[in-house]
C-alpha cells in the first residue's frame, strides 16, 4: 500500500473513531454525546477534502491538526481507564498517519 492510501485510510479511521467513541460507545467507554462527537469531528473534516486529493499540503495543515488527537489520545488514556482502548487506538492512527504523511513526502521530493 502506498503511503497517500495509508494517510487516506488513517485520516478516514480517525473521522469514524470520533463518531464511534463519543457518540456510539456506552459508558464508561464513550460519551454517548452527538455534541461531543460532531465537536470532535468538525475540526478533522476541514482539511479531509485535501488529505483526500493527496494535497502535500493539506496533509501537513492535518498533520499539525492530529497533534490535538495525539495529546487528548495520551490524556485519555493515561486518566480515564474506561476509555483507554479508544484513545490507544486514536493515538495508533495519529502515528500511522503522520508516518505516512512522511513516507509520501520525502517520496514527493525525491522524484
């Protein structure tokens, strides 16, 4: 697979987890808050458009973007037990998106 598929994949991962996790899961793993959810999920979707089209530089703005997920992910799963197996996995796909985001950069350069 090739890294802009991966950052595609991660970055649509990501959307869904928002969804699943605040609005889908019961307590204590989620919220079970529509609010929360689309409050979680706004912010992602405003560079999708360009993570989509493999925009280098839509992906970097979301790369910096995901930074936010990564710290609440760590947060979250450092204080609250009950959801730490949704936010190990939001802070996964934060890291395996910004790898790829990597990944398909330096191959964007080097050609």
């Amino acid at each position: 697979m090739i890294p802009k598929q991966v950052a595609r994949a991660s970055y649509l991962a990501l959307i869904a987890l928002q969804t699943a996790w605040h609005a889908l899961l019961p307590a204590p793993a989620g919220s079970g808050s529509w609010l929360l959810a689309g409050l979680a999920t706004l912010p992602l979707l405003l560079p999708a458009g360009g993570v989509w089209r493999g925009s280098l530089r839509s992906m970097t703005w979301a790369g910096y973007l995901v930074m936010l997920y990564l710290v609440i992910g760590v947060t979250e799963a450092w204080a609250n037990p009950g959801q730490r197996t949704p936010a190990l996995l939001q802070v996964l796909l934060v890291a395996v998106f910004v790898g790829s985001v990597l990944a398909y950069s330096r191959r964007r350069v080097s050609s």
